[in-house]
C-alpha cells in the first residue's frame, strides 16, 4: 500500500483525483443499482408465496383461521411453518455454500448421520440432553467441515466431493444403527421436534434462531461480504487478502451445522434414526429453496431470508396440493413445473424472449387501434 | 501423455481384477462364468444408463434425470401394454422417441437459456418422477407373451453362465457409443465441448447440435434402460430406480472420467460399473457383510479416484 502511494507522483496527482471521482460515481450508481435491484429480488418470491397463499384462502376459507388451545397455536399457517423447518434450516446452510459457488449434495446423508448419533447416544441412559445435542452439532459441524475440506484445499469440484457423504454418508448412518431403526424414549429430546414454547412449535423457534444468529453473524461483520466476494470470483478475492479457503471451509461447516439441526428435528419428531429415510432428497428441496429465492448457482449475492421464503413456497405448494384435494401424486408434476418456470424467468434470455412477445402484443393492439 | 491418459483406467481395470482375484480365493464358485455373466445381467440397466451419463460428463456437464426417466420409460410402457394392450415393440417404438424429446428439450433449455445442467436436470428429474407418478402410482406387473419369449432368450455359455438379451442390448450399444465417440465427428466434438466450450466454439463445433444430441442421446439411453429394467423386473414401478443417476454418476467417476469434462473413456464406465457390481457380489457372497458397506466402500473408492485424478492433473499446470 505504500510502495504504490509513493508512485503516484504530482503531475499525475489531478488525474489520479478525476479518476478517484469518477470511481465514487461508479460506486454510487452501483450501490444505488443494487438497491433498486433488491427491491425487484424480494419482490417476486413475496408475490410468489403470496399468491399461493391466496390460491389456499379461496380453496378454503378458513385457511388463515388460527386457535388457540393447550397453551399451542394451531392452523394451517402454522403447520407450514412447522413442517417447512427442516428445508428452512438446510437452506440457511445451503445460501451460503451457494454463495460461495458451490452446492451441497450431503446435507441429507448428514441428517442421517445425526439423527444416528442421537439415536443412539439416547440408548445410554441418564444421559444428559445437553451432551446428546452437542454431539449431534460437531458430527454436524464434523461431516461438514470435511466437505469444505474436500472443496477448498483438494481442489474438488463441489458437487463431486460431497457426492461422497452423500453416498458413503447413509451407509454410515446405516452402520452407526446396524441397519435397525433405533426408536427411543426421551422427552426431552422429543421437545425438539414435538414441543412447543410460547404457543409456537419448537422447530419454529431453531429457524428463527438460526436465521437471526447467522443474520447477525454475516451481515454484523465482513463474513457475508466475504462469502459473496468468494463466489463472485474466488481468485481475485484472494488477491484482496481473503483467506478463500477458510470462507468454504466455514460456508459447508455451517450447511453441516444446519444439517445437524433439521436432522435432529425431524428424529425427534419421529422419536426415531430411520437411516435409510430421514433427510431423504432434502438436500434437492433446500437446494431449491435457495434457487427459488432467486440465488444463482453460479455464486454471489445471497439472501438468507429469500431462501427461507423459498423453503415456504415450496411447502405451501406441497400443503396447496393437499388442500385443493388433487391426489398427492401431482406434487411432483407440479412441483417441477414451478421450478421450471422460476429457472426459465431466471434467464435473461428467457425475459427478454417473454417482455418481447408482450411488446409485440401491445404494438400489435395498438395498430389495430390506430386503424379503427 | 498417452499413457498419462490411461493411468485411471488401469487401475480402475486392476481394482476390479484384485476384488475378483480376492473374492475367488475366498468364496468357491466365485470365479466362474456363472458370476461374471451375473454381472453383466444384474446391471445391464446401469451399464446403459452410465453410457449416458459418460458422454454428458465428458462434455461437461451432468444428468441428474436419468433415474426418473429409467422410471417413467417403464411405466410407460409397462402401461401401453397392459391397459391398451398394445404390442411391446409397439409401446417401444412410442416410448424411445419420446425419452429421447424429453432429453432434447432439457439441452434445448440449457443451452438456449444458459441455465446450468444441474438444476436443469434436477427439474427434469422432478418431471419425469410426477409424469411417471401421474400416470400411475402403483407397480404394473407386465405379464405379455413376448415378455415370456425375451426371458427365454439368451446365449448358454460354459459353466452355467449365459447372456440374456438385456446384455447383449448393453453390449450392443456400448459397441456403438465407444465407436462414435472415438471414430466419430460428434464423439470428438463431445470431448472438444468438455475440454473448453468457447474454443470448441471458435473451432467451429456447433455448440447447440452437440449439446441437445448429448441429453437427447443420454435420455434415450435412459428410456433404453428402462425398458431393459422391465424385462429384469416384469414391471414398471414409478417409484423404482430411485439414486440410478448417483450410482451411474459414481461409476463415471471410477472409471476415470474428469468431471471437468474434457476427458474419459466409455470402457472406464463400463469397468466402474464392474467395480461396484464385483463389490457387490462380494458383500452378497460373504453374508456376514451389510449392505450398508456397499455404500461406504463405493464412497471411498470414489475419493480415492478424485484424489488420484487431483494428483495426475496436478502435474500439468495447464489443465489447473
């Protein structure tokens, strides 16, 4: 940094200074382009959800309907919420890794995993639901840290080397239960799943605690700025002095950790390790999620709160399909269809094809009433 | 450089050498032509697939849809044959064509719309899997005249062994698709795409002929699977054939094919799929094994091909 102050000599001191304006401008216009830009980026996930959210209401009336009994709320929104936490917790993780230009292929091998441990951690007796928890967040945190491991300092592609959990990681589940469902009896952990605090379900209360530490965690401090430089281009942001490779290490240990959390979620809401079914394909519905809220797999910007709201879309679909009474074997159709159409309105291309066929429509109309 | 080349598939081919040597010095009766034929009969529907998947590879991308077309081809025509009662070389002549559109359209959307194949094919895995499910939910038993005459029909070798029409499909195609892929314009545009697109490009490769036929030729080989899988199972299952695409992608991997794209050879495939077959056989063999082990062992065969393919491409700095 000095060296390069003690270069620039008078003469080329206004030059240096016109160039220093004209950089600010460019920071400005960018920085306002954003904002306009984030805007339009909440916009249409919000619209989306929205309009499912609509869809349910004129199905049935009494979708927004909400009780209160036994100290618990209950209602359809409710059950969404609740029943979308495990695809909100892994997608929290999942923003991240695809911020920083990966993907996570393993997260549901990973609940497994988890769900495994506890299980059987829960088998000893008088053991403390604290040492049950924790155990379950470091293999999270573990099984995670291996991928970034694998990604940054191998050089693996990101979708093959956490291929390898994803393969190798149920058949240690597997192994970890001796191929047994392992049900167990604990009340405790059993709350994570089934209990309720303040008249929310848990699983609530482990998203929006997630969401708000990680909030804090990435956007309080450079981390976020960070993740998104790395994924922007992750050799220039090196040159810039960002440790590159801690930032994926951190990115795919915090997906692990998020693992962990939706894995023990959804043991104790089945108060059992089914190793073959637990987590199974949730790591394409969170991957989703994060797509739906608008990231590009290709890395940069992210937003946690819009994979969340993906997280929602994609559930709300699912509860629309049951409500509506359509036979739950549509849910995949449908489901692939709004996928299509997110990834198609994605490309600019696609947009471009679209608002030019609407032009067209419209100069086409006025014509037709110029001749009249 | 040439020999470079062919480092992951000789020790893909001597892995599957020392498992088999391994395994006939263990358990009697597992070095014979009975074992090997076995192979060739129990995966005749990945083998096909994972040719597929290869060329898809090779050219840089991914098919994550194979396993939902395996899928939704044999409750198609598991469907025409049994409540429209048509021929099955009918319902085949209906059901290709279409598995073969479906793969053009994926092509058609990634390169048209520069979307990634990933998520491309993971849509088309969601389609595939709900118009498969749509059309039913129920496994449809397949019980038809010509189905009985294809189970009958195979090559009697020595020892008991014999090839059954579904691996001779297999062989058949494998013939093909390595000849195209080395003796062919499209098989070197295929590597030239993987290799670098944009050279490929001003080289005068037709980037969006070469990547439609890759998914159209990838979703064909698929539908073949699944009709091949109807004459294993005598049945279309619309929740069958689920984690095809990952086994077939697993096999790629092991056979030496940089996911980078750019590099690999169909036999490599071919001879991972043997790998995971013979693993298999093994665990089947041994009994006091769960299969669960199958799945640990097949992933870390995998990290040892990527490190071993991080290590061989680590010498030359201008693949880095």
């Amino acid at each position: 940094m000095k060296s390069s102050a003690e270069m620039i000599s008078p003469e080329a001191l206004p030059m240096a200074q016109s160039s220093q304006q004209a950089m600010n401008k460019e920071k400005t216009d960018r920085y306002q382009a954003g904002k306009s830009a984030s805007f339009g980026r909440y916009l249409w996930p919000l619209l989306a959800l929205t309009l499912l959210l609509l869809v349910n209401l004129f199905i049935d009336s009494s979708f927004f309907h909400l009780t209160y009994q036994d100290d618990r709320l209950y209602g359809s929104l409710i059950d969404i919420l609740n029943r979308s936490a495990p695809v909100a917790l892994l997608a929290i993780g999942m923003s991240l890794v695809i911020a920083t230009g990966g993907i996570d292929l393993s997260v549901g091998a990973v609940m497994a995993i988890v769900g495994a441990v506890c299980a059987n951690l829960l088998l000893i007796p008088d053991i403390s639901l604290v040492t049950v928890i924790l155990a379950g967040l470091i293999v999270g945190l573990a099984a995670g840290s291996i991928n970034g491991a694998l990604v940054s300092f191998l050089g693996i592609q990101p979708i093959v080397a956490t291929l390898l959990l994803m393969v190798a990681g149920r058949g240690v589940a597997q192994l970890i239960n001796q191929g047994q469902i392992i049900t167990f009896q604990h009340e405790g952990f059993a709350a994570i799943g089934v209990g309720q605090f303040l008249g929310l379900p848990m699983p609530i209360w482990i998203v929006v605690g997630m969401l708000l530490l990680s909030q804090l965690l990435l956007r309080k401090t450079a981390l976020g700025l960070f993740i998104e430089a790395v994924g922007c281009n992750a050799k220039a942001s090196r040159y810039l002095g960002i440790n590159d490779k801690s930032i994926k290490i951190f990115a795919y240990a915090i997906a692990g950790l998020c693992a962990a959390l939706a894995g023990m979620i959804s043991t104790a809401d089945i108060q059992g390790s089914d190793a073959n079914n637990i987590g199974l394909w949730l790591e394409l519905d969170a991957i989703l999620a994060v797509v739906i809220g608008g990231a590009a797999l290709t890395g940069g910007r992210f937003s946690l709160v819009l994979s969340i709201i993906g997280a929602l879309i994609i559930q709300t679909l699912a509860t629309t399909i049951i409500v509506s009474g359509l036979p739950a074997k549509f849910n995949l159709l449908i489901k692939a269809i709004v996928i299509l159409s997110v990834l198609l309105l994605q490309s600019e291309k696609f947009r471009r094809q679209l608002s030019g066929l609407f032009k067209l429509g419209i100069f086409n109309n006025a014509k037709a009433g110029d001749k009249k | 450089m040439m020999a470079q080349r062919f480092i992951p598939l000789w020790i893909t081919a001597s892995l599957l050498l020392v498992m088999f040597l391994i395994g006939s010095a263990q358990f009697e009766g597992f070095a014979s032509i009975r074992v090997v034929t076995n192979l060739f009969r129990d995966n005749a529907f990945l083998l096909i697939t994972a040719l597929g998947m290869t060329l898809v590879i090779i050219s840089g991308g991914i098919d994550l849809s194979v396993g939902s077309v395996i899928a939704l081809s044999g409750v198609l025509t598991s469907v025409l044959i049994t409540e429209y009662h048509w021929h099955p070389l009918q319902a085949f002549a209906l059901v290709l064509p279409l598995g073969t559109l479906f793969g053009a359209m994926m092509g058609t959307i990634i390169h048209v719309y520069k979307l990634q194949p990933f998520i491309v094919t993971l849509a088309g895995m969601f389609l595939a899997r709900g118009m498969a499910t749509t059309i039913s939910e129920e496994s449809i038993a397949i019980d038809h005249p010509f189905y009985d005459a294809i189970a009958d029909l195979s090559i009697a070798l020595p020892g008991s062994g014999s090839l059954d029409i579904s691996s001779l499909i297999f062989i058949l195609f494998f013939i093909i698709i390595a000849t195209v892929m080395h003796y062919s314009r499209f098989g070197t545009n295929v590597y030239a795409l993987g290799g670098n697109a944009q050279s490929a490009e001003l080289m005068g490769v037709s980037i969006a002929k070469t990547t439609i036929s890759i998914y159209a030729l990838s979703s064909f080989l698929a539908t073949l699977a699944g009709i091949v899988f109807t004459f294993y199972t005598f049945s279309g299952y619309a929740l069958g054939a689920v984690g095809v695409e990952l086994d077939a992608i697993a096999a790629v991997v092991i056979g030496g094919t940089l996911l980078t794209g750019g590099r690999g050879f169909v036999l490599g495939t071919v001879l991972g799929v043997f790998l995971m077959g013979v693993i298999q056989t093994y665990i089947t063999f041994d009994g006091t094994l769960s299969s669960w082990w199958t799945k640990i062992v097949i992933g870390l065969l995998l990290f040892f091909f990527i490190v071993l393919q991080k290590l061989l491409n680590g010498r030359k700095p201008s693949h880095g």
